[in-house]
C-alpha cells in the first residue's frame, strides 16, 4: 500500500510587509491546506484573520491586505490548471475584490518555494519584490515607475537575466496602477490580466511596482503514476472535445458566432441583440487581419491565448496580445465600433497601462451613450467626438482613461461613480452590480446569469460561479444532479442552479483553480481525482462541495461587511429592459423570484447577510462574529 503524503504544494507562504521591509517566511499547515485547499480558500482565511480586529478601511491605504495564492495544481503540466489568484478590498466597488489569472507566474512562484504572497502595508517609494527561491529581497523601483508595463516587463528581465536561475517572470502594475485608476490591473508578461475589481490601484497605493520569480525547484504531486494514468485518460476527452477544439482554433472570440444566435452578446451598451456588422469582429475576420500567432499558459496544451499584430494604418501595433472576447465585445459591440484593428489598439493600452477591458470598455460605451444624449460635449471630450463607431475616439480615450487626462479623469473611477460626477440620467446607462461593470453576457438571454450577477459577492460576474459555464451548456457535471439536469427557459429553477455552482464553483476555479476554458471538459470525477492524485488527500465530492460553501459564505460575508445590502443583489435598469425584437424578444429576469427561492436556500436576512445561526453551524464563527459584533 501506497504511503500518504502531502505533494503539490510548495510548503511556505511569504509575507512581506512593505511598511516596515520585512520579509517572513511561514511554513504551509498541512491541516490547513486540507481544511481550504488552497486559492481564496487560503486567502479569505488569512484575509479574514489579518483585518478581524480592523474591519474599517479604505481599500488604497496600508490596511488593506493584499494576497496572492496559488492552488496545489498549479505548477502541474495538465491541461487548465495554471491559474492563481489575488484578493484585496476593491479600490473600485469599496466591497470584496477578487481576479483570477493564468500564465507562468503562479508556477513559478512554487518552483521558487512558495505557495502564495501576503502583501501588507504601504511603502514610503515605489518598490518591487525580487524572487530567486531562498532569496527574496524589496528592491527599489524608481527606474521602473511611471513607466508602461511592456517597458517595465521587457526592461526587468534584462535587467534580472544575470541573476536568475530560469527563465524569470513578471507581473506589473502600469500607469494606471500608478495613478490609482478604479480599474487598473496586475498584468502578468503583458498579457495575461488579473484584470476585475482594481488590484491594480491597490498595488499603486503601496508603491508595488512589480513581483519577479524566478525558481529552480519543481513542485511534484503525491501519485505521479496516478496522475500520469488520469491524463493519458483525458487525453481522449480532450481530443473528442468540440469546445476545446473551438478553443485552439480561435480563442475566447470564438463565442462571437455562438452568442449571437441567443442574444448572448451586448449591443449598443446593452440596447440591441442583433447588429448587421457583428461579422467584422467574429474568429473568421480576426484571424483574416490580426491574428499573428499562439500563446499557452505553463503545462497546457490548449492554447486558447492568441497573437495580434496590426501592420499599419492608424491603430498600428506590434505583435503582441490579441483581444478576448470579453474585449471585442466591450470595445466593439458594445461601442457600435466594427474596427477589430482599434480593438486590437485599444486591449494593447489596456494592458501597457494595467487597466480592466470589461470596465474600461463599458464605460467608454457609457460614456458614448451619455455624449448622445447631451450630458457631455466636445468640451468635456477634448474635442473628441465620442459617437457610436467611431473606432480613433474610442482608442483615444481609452488612453486618457489610462493617463487620468481630461475626461479620462472622470471615467477612470469606473462607470458608477462616473454617473453620479455626470448627472442627469447618467444612471439609467448604467450596468453595473455593486459598482462592476457586468461582463459580456446577457441575463435576458439566459435568466440565471441575472441571479448570478446579483448576488456575486464582487459584483457582476459571469465567473463568480459556474452558473454561466453549465447554464450555457460548456461544464456538464452529470455527478451532480442540479448540475446536468436541462431547465425549462425562464426563471425557475435557477436559484438552486446558482447554488449548488457556486458551492463547486468555489471548489473547482477558486480552490483548486482549474481553468474554466481549459479544464472545461472535466466532469466531478476527474477533477476530483486529479486533486487527491496531486495532493495525496482523499478529498470527496461531498467534502469538497462543503468546502466551496464555506469560501462562499466567507466571500458573501467579507462583502456585506465591507457594506453591501440586499438592494446591491439587484440587476440595473438597463438590464432589465426587455427587447423588442430578436432572440432575447420579451424577455428579463425574474429577480424577485429568483432572490426570494435564493435568500431562502442560503438563509440570507432580509438585507441579504448570512444568519448568525448558518454561519456557526459552517464553523464561522469568526464571521458571525464580526457580522454580528
């Protein structure tokens, strides 16, 4: 018989004070480990922990703790499995602030020893924090601030070169970092974003500058010929999978010729359903004038990332990343703009500026719509005449937004806080949850997003939950019933829906962190499997789904703690209009019946915050605790 043991994690956790400069380096509690499992099951543990005592701050000051963490996949050479996490208080919403994000950083921080990195306090001069396995060092990076983040990635590997072990990896905060942009993201060699809720401006706000990995040490699974077995098993799932397949050939913009037949896709600042050029940004037209190669994250063979490249004219850039389809769709439908060149052009300013494509597109087509209806002009644009299509003002104010220049200034505090600075009916092109712009998917076209989006604990997301994946038919998990069952159309059923995806939803992307496109053709059971081979644990369905509850609790807690109430769980007006024509025709969400059946499964008060007595009986006590006092 095989003897248990602990394998996937790297076994420490760094924790870095930049206040004081101290660096501290914790061994991982393998009780622990077992009891969470690692992401933001870690994460809103520590969180939780490190502000018990002082619940009441502001997200840009020293208070704000700020971790980043793997899972005890990561670093694994399988399919979908390279992501990590960060958490903090969002600087954009004032609630609890969340992204998730692939790549090579997170692998090789475990080859440099450490499962995660707790950030806290605030330095007096910008910084980064230099990683060479048993060293790691604060490091001054005055040479590095106000610079984009291409310069300041490419600058800091040459930089670094002669010091490093392997090949190193950067992850940079840019000017709108800098600048304390709502919005602004980590972005991690250049393209790959932990783009939502503004972790960006809280990097800003403590002079982080930059993390640079590099490790020479490899992070090796319990069971290796177990797992080895598993992945020569899903090698055929994976070779037979029409989603996976969409996925290498096109990327994430694949979804543009799917959504469009089911009103998935947002038009006109969610105003249309249907638009005659949608064509001009599908995978075919993309590929036909952008695209210009592949890109993986470490260990996958997917390679969903793509390659853009714009050889001249206006929006002329080098090769570098294409736009997602969250992208395409903020900056392009969204704007009535068919320009996939100036979409291209406007995600490479994201990302050289660390700023969220979902929110910073929807409040540029926020911003169109306010400037066809009068409440702002030319005076305020600059001279910019900020209309639907116009594909050379969108990019420009993109990089205003990013600069804080003019109107920019304005925008950059992210859509809601725009239109209380703007007034009038500002409010009513709003579309927004709890202050975050929602993603590209329409709830009128499939009701349980709507649920979704309303009670996610960050805000409007489409990745808070696996209620987007299973509803839209991309994860079947036939091990779980609510899971695999079809629904009638409409509102019914989807509270339970959302429930039990959030509770293995929380388990699978934010615990153990698969991919949701990678891992997407993962059932329960290989999953699952793939865990207790790498861990050694012998984790069950039924363990782990508590497991994801708990993290739910905690990530719902932390929000009304931080002030939301049960108004906040309400979709915005814009959302709730119903359409006069196309597929989505007629069509809303029931919320009120939604939140009544979903209050009532999580025993949620009348302000929607967790009873006392559920939290106890989950063991969180501490939560009740301080929701409580």
């Amino acid at each position: 018989m095989e003897k248990k043991k602990m394998g996937g994690y790297a076994g420490t956790i760094l924790y870095v004070d930049l206040t004081t400069g101290s660096i501290e380096k914790k061994p991982l509690d393998p009780v622990f480990a077992r009891q969470n499992i690692g992401g933001l099951g870690f994460s809103t543990r520590i969180f939780l922990d490190m502000i018990h005592k002082k619940p009441e701050f502001d997200a840009l000051s020293p208070d704000n703790p700020c971790i980043l963490m793997t899972g005890p996949l990561t670093g694994m050479m399988m399919n979908g499995v390279a992501r990590w996490t960060v958490c903090a208080k969002s600087p954009l919403t004032g609630l609890w602030g969340d992204a998730n994000v692939g790549g090579h950083f997170g692998a090789n921080l475990k080859f440099a020893g450490y499962d995660g990195i707790v950030i806290t306090g605030a330095s007096e001069k910008p910084v980064f924090l230099f990683i060479k396995d048993d060293v790691v060092e604060l490091r001054d990076a005055g040479k590095y601030w106000g610079k984009d983040v291409y310069t300041v990635t490419d600058a800091m590997k040459a930089d670094l070169k002669e010091e490093s072990i392997k090949k190193g990896h950067v992850i940079a905060i840019g000017p709108a970092g800098e600048n304390l942009v709502g919005f602004a993201s980590l972005i991690h060699n250049k393209g790959h974003a932990a783009g939502r809720t503004g972790m960006g401006a809280v990097w800003g706000s403590k002079k982080l500058k930059a993390i640079y990995v590099t490790g020479s040490g490899q992070v090796a699974p319990a069971y290796p010929d177990r797992l080895k077995e598993l992945r020569n098993e899903l090698k055929e799932v994976y070779d037979g999978s029409i989603f996976i397949s969409a996925m290498k050939s096109s990327g994430t913009p694949s979804h543009m010729d799917v959504g469009i037949l089911s009103g998935d896709i947002p038009i006109k600042n969610w105003q249309m359903t249907e638009w005659a050029e949608i064509d001009e940004l599908g995978p075919a037209v993309i590929e036909e004038k952008i695209l210009a190669g592949n890109r993986t994250c470490f260990g996958c063979g997917v390679a969903c990332k793509k390659e853009a490249e714009v050889k001249d004219g206006p929006f002329k850039m080098k090769k570098g990343p294409s736009p997602e389809y969250e992208t395409v769709a903020t900056f392009g439908t969204m704007c009535l703009n068919s320009s996939i060149e100036s979409i291209a052009k406007a995600n490479e300013i994201c990302n050289q500026f660390g700023m969220d494509t979902i929110s910073c597109g929807s409040t540029i087509a926020f911003a169109i719509e306010c400037f066809e209806n009068g409440l702002i002009t030319t005076k305020d644009t600059d001279g910019l005449d900020l209309s639907w299509g116009n594909s050379e003002a969108i990019v420009k104010m993109t990089e205003k937004i990013g600069k804080k220049e003019g109107l920019g200034a304005i925008l950059c505090k992210g859509s809601q806080k725009a239109a209380d600075h703007i007034g009038g009916n500002a409010h009513d092109f709003l579309t927004t949850v709890k202050g975050l712009e929602a993603p590209m998917h329409d709830p009128r076209s499939s009701h349980g997003y709507g649920l979704a989006y309303g009670v996610s604990p960050r805000g409007a997301c489409h990745e808070a939950s696996l209620t987007f994946e299973v509803e839209g038919g991309a994860i079947f998990i036939p091990e779980i019933p609510e899971l695999s069952e079809s629904l009638p159309a409409g509102s019914e059923g989807r509270a339970k829906l959302n429930v039990v995806a959030q509770d293995y939803g929380m388990f699978f992307s934010n615990c153990a962190i698969f991919c949701n496109l990678g891992a997407g053709p993962l059932t329960a059971t290989p999953a699952l499997d793939m865990v207790n081979h790498v861990t050694g644990f012998d984790y069950t369905l039924e363990e782990v789904m508590e497991i994801g509850r708990k993290l739910w609790y905690l990530k719902r807690g932390l929000t009304n703690l931080f002030g939301a109430r049960a108004k906040e769980d309400r979709l915005p007006k814009r959302l709730m209009t119903p359409m006069e024509q196309g597929p989505t025709e007629g069509s809303v969400p029931d919320m009120d019946l939604m939140l009544q059946e979903f209050y009532e499964m999580r025993e949620l008060d009348e302000e929607g915050i967790p009873k006392k007595s559920v939290l106890q009986d989950l063991g969180l006590n501490k939560m009740a605790e301080m929701l409580y006092n």
